[in-house]
C-alpha cells in the first residue's frame, strides 16, 4: 500500500513540474514596456456642432402626430458644441494615427495630445465605418516614434497583453490582462472577429492599441461590455484584419472590398441532413444578386460554399470577412456543395463599395386576402401569393409561392419564421399552390428523413433556407 501511494506521489510531482517548466512566467513588471510605448499613444478630443430646434410651444406633440412635422418649422435652431474622447496610436514617424471611426465620426475638429502636453490638429485621411476604423494626420513637420503591428493570428487565449489609452479623459493610462478569447461577434459592425480581453478598458479607450509583450499592436481597442465601466469584458480589432483596411485608407482614402454578390446564411443540422452533407458546415447561399460575380460564375441559391480561395469555411460568419479582404478583380476558386457533390466554380470578385447588393426595398406590405388554408403538418395557415403582393414587394415577376398568415404556438417554425414570410420552395422544388406543399412535405412524414427544407422570402424580401425537422 505505501509503495502505491509513494508511485502516486511521484506522479502527481512530475504532472506539477511538467506545468511549471511549460508554462511562461508572470511578467514581474510591465514599466519598461509601457515606458517604451506611452510616447506612440495618444489621446483625442473633438468638437461636433449639433443643430436643434427648439420647441416654441409649451406641450409636446405624440409622437407620429402630423401636427409634429406641420410646425418643427417654427422652432429656433440652436447650435451647441459637442465633444468628445479617444484614443489612437502613431504608426508612422510623420504623425500617421490610427483610431476608431466612430471617435472621429462627423468631429468638425479633430485634436490629438502626444506626450501628454503636445497638441496637433489632425485631418481624416480615411475612415471605414464597417469595421470602424480611421486613419488621421497630424497636421506637422515634426517627427514622432511608431509602434509596428504583431501577427493576431498568433496571440493565444491567455496570453498577457496590456492597453494604453485615454480612459474618462485620464490620458496615458495603461491596464494589464491576458487575451479571454479569440474570434468573437457581438454584432457591432459588420465584419467581427473581435479579441476579447480583460484588461481593463473604459470609455475613452476607444481606438487605443491593445499590445502583446513584444509591444507589437496586435489589437485595437473598440468596444466593451458594460455601461458603467469595465467589467473585465473588452473588444479589439484583430492588427491583421485592421493592416489591410488601414493599408488602403492610407493609399486610396477608402476601401476596396471584394464582393461575391450573395446572401448567405448558417448551414444548420437539419439542412446538411437534407443535403446529404457530413456535417453542418460552410455557408447556404441563400440568394444571388444580378448581373453579381457569383451570377456570372454559375453559383445558384441553394449551393453550400465549402471553400473560397483556397480556404476552408467552416462557419457562415467566416465567409463575409475572408471575401473582404481577397482583392478585387481576383479570379478565384470557390468550392460548392451542389446535388450532394462538391463542384468548383471560378469568380471574378467585385467590388462591394460599387454595388447595390445590399439595397432592401421599402415596400413590404401585401394585401390581404382571403382562400387562406391550414398546411396540417407545419401547423401554419397560407394563402397563395397575388400578383398585388409581387408588385407592392418589388419580386420577381415570376414569383410563385404560399404568404403565410399564422403560425401557431406549437408549429415547428414559430421560432424560424415571421409572419408574411412568402414559401417559395420546399425540397428545391417551385411552389405553385397549397397542394404542392402539402404533397411534399407528406412525402417527407412519410421517409425516414423527417426534414424538409423550404425556401422562403422573409419580411425584408431576402430569400432564405429553413430546415424544419417534421413530426
């Protein structure tokens, strides 16, 4: 018994060991980094003019009251000033800063302190606001020292990495934490793979670096969790994502994003289920825009893109941000899941600032009407879809399908779908009439399957894919 217990204990010392001798030591000061670092951060205020009237009369009118607009008119404009704090960092000798754009947004005057006590005016050199960065130049001849950027891609969750900003106006502030977590998207802007960190970051800190030991910017400092303060919950911009939108506002003033030219959404279990796919993964092309790069390529809604030049798409959410960053007017292999095989289609990327993919119609609303019927196993009611709905929602003129007009408590899509959601397909076949989805989706209870996949216009006219398990 003691020679079992004496082989355990030397087990257990050995495991301890082998984390010591692995794991990196706890930095016993960060002063002489954040020595080297302070004089490349800086702190910046600006001044906004916001124009408002005032009310002439001693009442308000309820909002949406046709009184209201009828006599703002009389109001006497009134000016006042606006300001506002940030943070940023020099990345050039010349005065080259990089920040947030919603710190610069709309400022009538930018203003950047280097050193705590130096003060230069800056202008825009170029803002992004879809992942809301900005790049700014100090209006000076004077010479200033740059920090580089580090490789994001190589920062590790738990590794130590500190923030120096402007937090509450308190410039020159610097806080310490590890990296909590890689990749997260808390709907922000558009393109997010924010680094979550616990270092302490406040409201002024916007547009602060966020640096590794090495003190390369691998991060900046965007948004946090929590309207009081830091609760140990802060956001940054990925330094490799960032290079490239930095490196084009600097060359051209503006972006030049690639476009594929379609609507995406997440492959679900249900939907690789119904596709024969292994697993759910890649990104369901839900529609494709006209006269697109993907249009012209051959990819068709419904197909599932597995890999875009060259790299692997595991998640729906990769896909927009990997097309971003790949140059426009590349020619580029896109991998599809089509009729339970993969095919390569060859694209031409866009230019996303140039088209109107994005554009959604205004006009949703449909006429009501009556002939509305129960489909029994999706426990919905439909009606067929007029030629009135078509015009008033701006569809394809040979649109056919099912608006649906109620959706019970216990339906399996109450959860997926919104009411005036129009069915245009299911199993990737038209919809012409309430039969044809009653036959399908009987068919369907009727197969070991129990998954039907329907097509659908939602309520902002974007067509999408619904796997709905049956029972």
């Amino acid at each position: 018994m003691r020679k079992i217990k004496i082989i355990f204990l030397t087990i257990v010392l050995s495991f301890t060991f082998s984390l010591n001798v692995s794991s990196k030591p706890v930095p016993a000061s960060f002063a002489d980094l954040a020595e080297k670092l302070m004089p490349s951060v800086v702190n910046i205020s600006t001044t906004t003019t916001v124009v408002s009237n005032t009310n002439p009369f001693p009442f308000q009118f309820p909002p949406g009251s046709p009184f209201e607009d009828m006599f703002k008119e009389f109001g006497t404009p009134q000016e006042r000033q606006s300001a506002a704090l940030g943070s940023g960092f020099i990345i050039d000798e010349k005065g080259i800063v990089v920040t947030n754009n919603h710190v610069i947004q709309d400022a009538d005057d930018i203003i950047v302190r280097v050193n705590g006590d130096q003060e230069f005016k800056a202008k825009v050199l170029g803002a992004d606001p879809l992942m809301d960065i900005a790049v700014l130049q100090l209006e000076t001849d004077e010479k200033f020292i740059p920090v580089g950027f580090g490789d994001s891609d190589k920062a590790r969750i738990g590794d130590w990495v500190i923030a120096i900003g402007n937090p509450f106006g308190l410039g020159g502030t610097v806080t310490a934490g590890i990296i909590s977590a890689r990749n997260r998207s808390i709907g922000l802007s558009r393109y997010e793979d924010f680094i979550q960190t616990d270092a302490s970051i406040n409201s002024g800190n916007s547009g602060g670096p966020l640096f590794d030991m090495k003190g390369n910017v691998i991060g900046i400092n965007t948004a946090i969790l929590g309207r009081n303060g830091s609760i140990g919950i802060g956001f940054s911009i990925p330094s490799n994502s960032a290079q490239i939108v930095i490196k084009q506002l600097i060359e051209f003033g503006e972006t030049k994003r690639g476009w594929l030219g379609v609507r995406i959404q997440d492959v679900t279990k249900e939907i690789a289920e119904v596709e024969k796919l292994d697993k759910a993964r890649g990104a369901l092309v839900a529609s494709v825009a006209e006269n697109s790069p993907s249009e012209k390529a051959g990819i068709q809604a419904g197909d599932i893109i597995l890999e875009f030049n060259g790299e692997t798409i595991n998640q729906m959410k990769e896909l927009p941000a990997i097309v971003a960053r790949t140059e426009v007017g590349k020619k580029v292999e896109v991998k599809v899941w089509r009729d339970k095989k993969e095919i390569i289609k060859n694209v031409i990327l866009g230019r996303l600032e140039t088209s109107d993919d994005f554009k959604i119609s205004k006009n949703q609303k449909t006429q009501p009407q009556n002939n509305e019927e129960i489909i029994e196993s999706l426990r919905i009611v439909v009606r067929p879809l007029t030629k009135e709905d078509i015009k008033n929602r701006n569809l394809p003129n040979q649109t056919t399908g099912l608006v649906i007009t109620k959706i019970a408590n216990n339906s399996p899509l109450v959860n997926s779908i919104e009411l005036n959601s129009i069915i245009i397909e299911a199993q990737k076949k038209k919809i012409r009439s309430v039969n044809d989805l009653r036959d399908i989706t009987k068919e369907v209870l009727n197969s070991n399957q129990k998954t039907v996949l329907l097509a659908i216009y939602n309520n902002q006219n974007q067509r999408r894919y619904i796997g709905v398990k049956l029972d």
